[in-house]
C-alpha cells in the first residue's frame, strides 16, 4: 500500500521575469499557505468553484501563449483536502494577472524611492535597472528595458489620475460651523 502524499505540487505558467520577480520575492518554492497575498489567492482560485474572466478563446489562447515558464507551488495535503489540484486557463491568466499587476506597482514604488533628482530629465532608467537586478531580471534578455519603462509611466500616469480626482473640501472658518 502506498503512503499518501504530504505535499502537493501545482505549476502555474508565466513569464520568465515574473517567476524570477516571485521567487525573489517569495522563494521556491511557493508555499501555498495564508501568510502571502499570492499564496492566498493561488488557494482560492483552487477552489471547485466555476471561475471566468470574461475573455475569449482566441485572448486566451494569445496570452497563454506568452507564458513561456512556470512557478512552482507546494501545500500541505491537510490544506488540499477540498481544492482542486489543476488551475484551468481563466485562473492561470487571473494569477498572472495579479502577479503583473504586484510587479509593476512594486516597480514603480521602486523608481519613485530610487530615482535621482535633476531639473532636466529624472533619473528614471537606473532605477528601473536597479530594480532588474535587485530581482535577478536580466534587462533584454527575460523582458526588454522599454516594455519595463512602459509599465513604470502608466502605472505613474494611472496614480497621478487617481490623485487628482480626489476632491478637497475648502477650509471654513469656525463660524461657518452649525451647532446644534
């Protein structure tokens, strides 16, 4: 008779720098327990339960097609009792989702911590280079240095207009005030 598994292995597919981006950050491999955001998430989305992310076969098919690595995962078997054991593509691409989305607001805190003041140009690219190494990432080889640019501006374009649709009450003098 065999003795059941303790540990149960799930590979999720990715992008080069995206495994290298949650192994530095998390290690390997991935513990599938509570205690991380991704950990968590990977858990839930093994649940039994249907699960659509609203795409077509054809967008699937695309960006699954760029998921040329994977990350591997580990859970205890008390923890797996109830989940599944395989993601299908919808939540494959909802992790990958998650996971770009952690990279680039990482990135950009990184840049905005990191970026050399000048009064003609921001020091921007040696950030984002440091950010790369700090992540084991090789610029140009597991993601080109202008896709990474390209994520730092929007993610910043993004956060300045979500600063500024945020509406300020003017000051009143104490007088204005209404007892009642």
């Amino acid at each position: 008779m065999q003795k059941p598994l303790s540990k149960y292995t799930i590979k999720v597919p990715t992008k080069i720098y995206l495994r290298k981006y949650v192994t530095a950050k998390y290690g390997h491999p991935l513990p599938l327990n509570y205690n991380s955001t991704l950990g968590t998430l990977i858990i839930c989305l093994l649940d039994k339960s249907p699960f659509s992310i609203n795409m077509n076969k054809e967008k699937k098919d695309v960006r699954l097609s760029y998921m040329n690595d994977v990350i591997e995962c580990t859970a205890a078997a008390t923890q797996m009792r109830y989940k599944n054991y395989s993601l299908d593509d919808d939540k494959i691409i909802a992790i990958n989702r998650f996971i770009e989305n952690e990279f680039v607001d990482e990135l950009y805190g990184w840049c905005v911590d990191k970026i050399e003041k000048r009064l003609w140009r921001p020091g921007i690219d040696k950030a984002i280079n440091s950010f790369a190494d700090n992540y084991g990432i090789v610029v140009d080889i597991d993601i080109t240095f202008d896709a990474l640019k390209k994520a730092e501006y929007r993610h910043r374009k993004r956060k300045e207009k979500i600063f500024q649709t945020v509406v300020h009450l003017p000051n009143r003098p104490s007088s204005m005030l209404v007892w009642c």
